[in-house]
C-alpha cells in the first residue's frame, strides 16, 4: 500500500510538471504572437501618418482598421490582444473571414 501511495505521489508530480510546461509554452507561444501583432499595427500606424491617401481616409472617416492574424486561441493571446488593442484606445473586433490582402 505505501507503494502503491508512493507510485501514485510519483505519477502525480509528473502530471503537474507536464501540465506547468504545457502552460510555460503555451504563455511564450502567446507572447510571440503579440509582439508580432505589436509590431504589425506600429507599422501600419506609422503607414497610416506617413501617406497622404491615409491620413485624408481617416479625416474624413474618422476610423481605419487594421486587421492582424490571430490564431484562435485557449483565451490567452485573446487577453493579450485584447489589452494591448485597448490601450492604443481602439476597439478589437473578431472577423471571421476578413477581406484578402489585395482587397484592403
């Protein structure tokens, strides 16, 4: 029986460990999305100020958007993402099929 007791204290330790790192990776896999996500909207950004055709769009419109790949996700990069959209004060929305690189 305390064998039994220690195999299974084992087993467990070795379940929290694997579930720790599946956790680690899946924050450092959510932590590369968004800095790629972050990079992509200071270049637009960036794009947005620098071309005329843009800056007169976004006067008359009063609103550009941005679309950035974003894999669907357990809710981290989400969460991410959705306070990093935020504190630029712009608004996250999820599009489904957003329109073709060529489109925009």
């Amino acid at each position: 029986a305390a064998e039994r007791a220690k195999l299974e204290a084992a087993e467990a330790a070795r379940r929290a460990h694997r579930a720790e790192l599946e956790r680690r990776k899946r924050d450092e896999e959510a932590k590369e999305v968004i800095t790629g996500i972050r990079k992509t909207l200071k270049r637009w950004a960036q794009d947005c100020f620098a071309k005329e055709d843009k800056r007169q769009k976004l006067a008359e419109k009063g609103v550009l958007k941005c679309f950035v790949p974003a894999p669907a996700s357990d809710g981290v990069v989400k969460e991410h993402l959705e306070r990093l959209i935020s504190s630029y004060g712009a608004k996250y929305v999820v599009v489904k099929n957003p329109p073709s690189a060529k489109a925009r």
